[in-house]
C-alpha cells in the first residue's frame, strides 16, 4: 500500500507545478518513464479528488487538475476527515464505487434487508450484457498477455506455478482473515512447516489452496467452466473445514446466514442446484475471459451454492479463464480484506457490481505487475518440443517401462509414425537430453509413476555397475529424490 501512497503523493506534486490546472494529457507527458496505463492514472485522479487533495476544473473530457490550496484543504479536511490511514482506502475506487462503500459501511440497521434476486440474474445475456466495458477489458487483455499466448492452454500458470501457489494460496487465505504471513506461507508450502502459534485451521486452508491450485493447472482438462469443476474445488478448498464432513463438495442442503450482512441467501436446495446449472452454463456461454472471470466472482458468492468457502471457490473458479487463455492470473495479492468484503457486500444487498469491478481491475493491476519480471525471464518455448510432445512423453514413458537404457539407438526404435524421417535426429537429440535432467520428481510429466521410474533406475544402475552406464544417467546434480510435499 505504500506505493500507492507515493505514487499519490507524486501526483499531487507534479499536478501542484501548473498553479492554472493540467489535464490529464499533459500529466501523462510529465511522469514520463514513470506513466501508469490511462485507466489507472484517472482512478488515481479520481481519488484524490475525492480525498480533495486536487480539484477538477471543467467537463470529463476536457477536465483540468489543480493542487487544492492549503487553506481551503484543511477546513474542508476539518469538516469531513480524508481517511487515509484506511485500508479500503488506500485502493481507489470509482464514484460510483465509493457510493456502494459508503451504503455498505453504515451500520446493518440503516440498511435494508435483502433476499436472493433472480432477475439480478436473469437481466444478464452472455455476449450482449456486460459488466466490464469494452474499453476497460481490452486495457485488461494488453496488461494480461503472457509470453505463452500461442501454446497449449495451462503453459504459463505451469511456468510461474511455484510463485501462483504461494501468493494466490496466501492472497485468498488472507482475505478470509487468515494469518499466515506470506513467508510463513512459503515454508508451509516449499518444505511443509507448519508456522508455530497458528491455528490448525489456517494450515489447513493454505493446503487446501494448494490442491485447488494444482487441481487446475497441473490438468488444463480440469480447468473448464462447468459444474464439476466448481464441485471439486469446494472439495479441496473445504476438506477439513466444514462443521458436516458431509458438506464438503456438495450443494448445501440448509439455510445460511451471512455475517455482518442483511443479505439472506436462498433456502430451496432443490432451487439451488438449478441455479448453479444456470450461472455455469451462462458463465460457460461468455467468450472474454475477462468478463467470464468477473461474472463468476459476482454470480458465485451472490447464489452461495455451499454452506461455506463460496468466495474462495469463485476466486479460483475466476482465474480458469486466465489459465485456459495462458493469460496472466489473478493472485489477489495485496488486496485489503476490507476493501474485498465491501465489494462483496455491495453485490449481496445491491446487486451493484461497480465497486466489485474496481476491486477486480485493481486487483489484476497488481497480479500483471508481479509477475512481469518472471513473464520476461521466461524461457522462449520451444515449437519443436511443443509439436512433438506427446511422441517425446510416449518415447520416454515406452524406455523407461521396458527397462531399456536410454541410448541413440533405444531412441530411434521408438520413435513413432507422426515424428517424420527428416526430424528423428532432431527428436532423438530432444529425448535424450530429457533424459540427462529426469528424475522421480519430473517424471510424471511422460505420465511414469514414481514406483516405474525408480523401477527402471535400479535396472540401469545394475547395469552401469559393470562399466557401461546408460546414456544420460545419473541425472547432473541430482540423486532422482523427489521432493516431499505436505
């Protein structure tokens, strides 16, 4: 939140140089190397026009900006406090945004109560209704795009998983009050050291993030938009939690009450099954990754289809479209909890969505700014590898399950009919130098189990014991010990 905080402050002395008002033009032409996407900076402007730190002079379009004088800053500050020091907000948001915050904040007996509303849905058209505007979603897919746009769907969310499961897994965990550091998040996941003096709950929700996320992107087949999926991710993101061990993965069956709210959700379990029919097969229809990703954080939390975890499973279920895409994913990181929860309330007792979409937009902002330097450290793919991959995994798998050395020869007799004569030296190059890097921990990529793969590595070490060891084994700086995971 800090950076926010100075990039807010250096506006506000850039804007202060121009005693007759800057427009947003010229503002952009002064922060030179340090310029935001356009959207972002008139959400920066935006707010500090609302915490009256600038004024706005003139019609949107044509709008100029002044630094405030002191004077006038301090009694208006006076009257109505900036609160600055808040968390929810040090996010900015839109005016229509502040207005949700502003309802949703006042204490539950000065709002009114709210039931499930099923023409919120219904007023909704996949493809024709949309909740991001055109403009705004292409400012999304120019700040998304990964260096793995044109491989198989699931390539980039693989390339960057280590990263993902920590920050996501600490991200979702924290906005439902979660402890955990994100260093403490770190160890639990890399090494499976519990952080001392947390609740067993806590551990255990970080896990179950971690499965969830795995679920999805180790299988890109999982990462699809339908019931099932939604299913098994209540599955992994509950196990463990729910007060009915019968409750986990399964359409609730009772009445919830959502705290701190005067939301009401919808009793009929009957009725509920059917609407989570309807939100998915709708959700399913929407082409833009951006607006499906979003209509699924709004429609999912709103149903509450489980008795518990319904926003961890709509915030995993919204980055499905950022993997199938290879699109950059949403990780949550550094949004406040208060900020989040707000947004969710104005959905519940509203059914306005704007102040959910800055909250979203803000939060993708940050996701792509993290994972900007992995996107360009990545490794170009390569095409070679990418068009033969199934014969390379069938060519390994099919030596290691034989228990044949892994030599040019061994190679050649495998490779298959869709590999044509002019690149089996190419592809046998390829496999072998796979070889030189395999060990129980990759294996699974050729789909070889643990038990195969240390099968074959006993036979090949026998078999280097009188001199001639097989091509490529030991694996450099590796004994083939894979790693134990919690």
């Amino acid at each position: 939140m800090q950076r926010v905080t100075q990039e807010l402050d250096r506006l506000v002395e850039l804007i202060g140089t121009e005693p007759d008002g800057v427009g947003i033009d010229a503002i952009e032409e002064k922060l030179g190397d340090q310029q935001y996407h356009r959207r972002t900076l008139q959400r920066r402007l935006a707010l500090l026009v609302e915490q009256q730190r600038i004024e706005m002079l003139g019609e949107r379009r044509t709008a100029r900006y002044r630094r405030r004088p002191p004077a006038a800053g301090r009694a208006e500050g006076a009257a109505q406090p900036l609160r600055q020091t808040s968390p929810q907000d040090e996010m900015p948001v839109s005016a229509a945004g502040a207005e949700i915050r502003a309802y949703v904040t006042q204490p539950r007996h000065l709002r009114s109560p709210a039931g499930y509303r099923q023409t919120f849905l219904e007023q909704y058209h996949p493809n024709h209704t949309a909740y991001l505007p055109l403009d705004l979603r292409e400012q999304l897919h120019a700040l998304g795009r990964s260096p793995a746009q044109q491989t198989p769907a699931g390539t980039f969310a693989r390339d960057i998983l280590n990263r993902l499961l920590i920050d996501l897994s600490w991200a979702s965990s924290h906005l439902e009050g979660n402890t955990y550091s994100r260093l403490d998040t770190e160890r639990l996941i890399e090494f499976g050291q519990a952080a001392e003096g947390k609740d067993a709950a806590e551990t255990q929700m970080i896990l179950n993030h971690k499965q969830a996320i795995e679920y999805l992107v180790l299988s890109p087949n999982n990462a699809r938009v339908q019931t099932d999926t939604l299913i098994a991710l209540h599955a992994f993101l509950s196990d463990g939690l729910m007060a009915d061990p019968t409750a986990v993965g399964r359409v609730r069956r009772r009445a919830v009450e959502i705290g701190g709210s005067v939301y009401l959700p919808m009793a009929l379990p009957q009725r509920l099954e059917e609407l989570l029919g309807i939100v998915v097969q709708m959700a399913a229809e929407i082409a833009d990754p951006f607006e499906q990703a979003f209509f699924l954080m709004v429609h999912l939390p709103y149903l509450q289809p489980f008795e518990d975890v319904n926003k961890r499973v709509s915030r995993l279920a919204a980055n499905i479209p950022f993997i199938r895409h290879n699109l950059c994913p949403l990780s949550f990181i550094d949004v406040p909890q208060q900020a989040y929860v707000n947004a969710i309330l104005g959905v519940y007792e509203l059914n306005r969505v704007e102040l959910l979409r800055d909250v979203f937009v803000w939060a993708y902002e940050r996701s792509c700014q993290q994972y900007v330097a992995i996107q360009q450290t990545l490794v170009p793919p390569d095409i070679f590898r990418l068009r033969h991959r199934h014969a390379l995994a069938e060519v390994i798998a099919a030596i290691v399950r034989q228990g044949d050395a892994a030599t040019e020869q061994a190679v050649k007799d495998k490779i298959p009919a869709s590999v044509p004569p002019a690149e089996h030296a190419h592809f046998t190059t390829l496999v072998l130098a796979e070889f030189a890097s395999l060990h129980a921990g990759n294996a699974v990529r050729f789909g070889i189990r643990p038990l195969e793969f240390s099968a074959w590595q006993g036979r090949q070490l026998e078999g280097g014991a009188s001199g001639s060891e097989p091509s490529g084994w030991p694996p450099t700086g590796s004994l083939g010990r894979p790693r134990v995971s919690t």
